[in-house]
C-alpha cells in the first residue's frame, strides 16, 4: 500500500491500494488540493478509481487530482 500525504495540507490523503501483486505502481508520494501527480502501473490492462471523487479524482491513465482534505483510496484494477 502507499500512502500520499500532504505538506502544505495535512488533511488531505490519499491511499493507494494495488490489486495486481506483481505490479509496481511508481510515482510522486503527495498531492495538495488543487494540484495533480501521475502514477504508473507497467501493466496496461487496468483502470484507475478513486474511493471518494470529492476528496481525490483519478483518471484512465493513473493522474490523481487532489480535491478536498480529507482520506480517499486510489484503486488499479
């Protein structure tokens, strides 16, 4: 599991939560309201989603959108 946090606003997290064991999501370990990071998955076959779209979006090619403080989950299925 990894886990986003931010340094300018702390209430704001992220979780990220990968399916696929042998995949290796890479990418930046925070995201600030407002703001958005890209992640990578090497395994082109799955999609993205995001437990609470008003905390943190996601879209089909893995790029998290900080919404609102708060705690939200980041799926690869």
């Amino acid at each position: 599991m990894k886990t986003f946090y931010s340094k300018f606003l702390p209430a704001l997290m992220v979780l990220f939560i990968p399916f696929f064991a042998q995949a290796q999501i890479t990418g930046p370990s925070s995201v600030c309201t407002g703001a958005s990071i890209s992640l990578f998955d090497p395994n082109s076959f799955g999609s993205w989603s995001s437990s609470d779209i008003g905390i943190a979006g996601v879209d089909g090619g893995g790029n998290v959108f900080g919404v609102n403080g708060g705690v939200a989950e980041i799926y690869y299925v």
